[in-house]
C-alpha cells in the first residue's frame, strides 16, 4: 500500500534528518536526538512513512548487538524511490509558503 | 745439565735436587697462597650468603606489605561497587516495573506489532541508560511511551488496517 502520507512539520523534520544521509540506516533515538522530537511523536510518524512506502525497517544484525551487549535496534531506511518521493513533498509543502501570494494578502485598514 | 766431552749434555742428580727444591717450595708458596685466597673467597662467600639472606627478607617483608596494600584497595573497590550495585539493581528492577506499564498499554496496539514496538522501546530505554540519563528521566519517558507514543501508535496504525481493508 501506498499513499502520501500527511506532511506535518514534524514529519518534514524526520525526512530532513534521515535525507541528510539517505542510504544511512537510522535508529529511532537516533532520529529522536536530531530532531528533537519524542518518541511519543517519532513512532507514528514513522509508522506513516512506513506505510505510505516511502520507509523500511528492519532488526539490526544480531552479531552486531550481541557483540555490544545491548537490545537489538530496529533500523530505518529509505526505501527505493522513497528519498526521491520525499524530496518532492517537502518541495511541495515548503515552496507554496515561500512563493504564494496568499500570506501576503492583508485587508488595508480602513476601507 | 752439564756437557761432556763428545758434545752430549749430561743431567747433573746435585743440581737437579736444588731445581726439585725450588720447584717445591715454588708449589707449596702457590698452595699457601690458594688455601689464602679459598679462606678469604669462603669469607667472602659468607658474607654474601648473609646479604642475600638479608635481601630475601627484605622483598619478603615489603611483597608482603604490597600484597596487603593491593588487597586493602580492592577491598575498598568491592566495597564502592558493592554500595553501587544493589541501588542500580533496585533502579532496573523499578524500570523493568514500570515497562510493565508499556506492556499494559501494548495491548491498544495491533497484535502483530506489539512485540516489535515493546523491544524498539526497551532498546531505546537502554540506549537511554548507557548515555548516563538519570533514572528519573528514564521513568519519565516510559510514562510518555506508555500514555502518549502507545495510543497515538495505536490510532495510526489501526487508521492504516481500516484504509487498506476499504
């Protein structure tokens, strides 16, 4: 299943991270720590991304983490296409804010 | 030795029992002076035979000292990580306590992603911990996971199954 998922700010902050290195698989504190954003607020956007397509996750190598001792971590990556398909959503969201003449348009006082 | 007279030398027995004389009293001299030399080397010996001793004590004594010294610090160590120990056992066993929370709150989520959400939590948690987070701030956060990151996973991934069944 896909579909554009709803562009908050939030979202577009999590896209923005995880664009900054697109093939770089990213943890959720990870994402958390750079965006400053709660788990609370992380998990369902990222939920979203994953079910629009645009994201896919998977458990880490367990070498990895038996070797460190710690809990495994689920990874999050861009999916094929999906850095691309980001990309253009943030470019839609942000231009119209910065082009539109409609945040311009301000009734003149007295008339 | 004397020379005759068709050229030939002759051993002459008087003058060899005077070179025999010299030659003995030449040996005992030599012996006199090893015996000397072997009581002075014994003393010597001795001597060092008492040092060594007297070495060997002295490591013995200070080995000992260092041994106890060593002990005495780990013993302190032990003692530190001992008043350490039971305090974060007491603090996990109270996370642990409170994930419960989570797993109260799991419930909301859809069956098949429930275990997978509990973990990337617990994993967040730990991550949390090892970056020195005090533990007031970790119970903090699993309240938030469990009353807020919890449901609003829950609508959004429950909104998902109802879109795809339509």
């Amino acid at each position: 299943m896909s579909y554009v998922p709803r562009l908050t700010e939030q979202t577009v902050a999590v896209l923005r991270a995880m664009l900054a290195a697109p093939t770089t698989p990213r943890w959720g504190r990870d994402i958390a720590n750079e965006t400053g954003l709660k788990s609370g607020t992380l998990h369902p956007i990222l939920a979203r991304l994953e079910q629009a397509g645009w994201v896919v996750s998977a458990w880490e190598d367990p070498a990895e983490h038996e070797d460190a001792g710690r809990p495994r971590r689920r990874y999050y990556q861009f999916a094929p296409g999906g850095a691309e398909a980001a990309r253009c959503a943030i470019a839609t969201v942000v231009a119209p804010t910065k082009s539109s003449p409609v945040g311009r348009l301000r009734p003149q006082l007295g008339h | 030795m004397a020379i005759d007279q068709g050229g030939k030398q002759v051993s002459n027995p008087r003058s060899e029992a005077t070179n025999y004389d010299e030659e003995l009293s030449r040996i005992d001299a030599s012996i006199a002076d090893l015996k000397n030399r072997e009581i002075q080397y014994a003393a010597e010996r001795s001597q060092l035979e008492a040092k060594i001793q007297a070495a060997k004590l002295q490591r013995d004594i200070l080995a000992h000292d260092n041994s106890k010294m060593t002990a005495r610090k780990l013993s302190k160590k032990r003692k530190k990580k001992k008043v350490k120990r039971p305090r974060a056992r007491a603090e996990e066993r109270k996370l642990n306590g409170l994930f419960g929370l989570i797993h109260l709150m799991s419930a909301l989520l859809p069956s098949n992603l429930r275990g997978r959400y509990i973990e990337e939590w617990r994993g967040e948690l730990y991550d949390m911990r090892m970056e020195g987070a005090p533990w007031r701030n970790c119970v903090i956060q699993v309240v938030v996971i469990a009353l807020q990151a919890v449901p609003r996973l829950a609508v959004t991934l429950r909104q998902a199954v109802r879109k795809t069944v339509d």
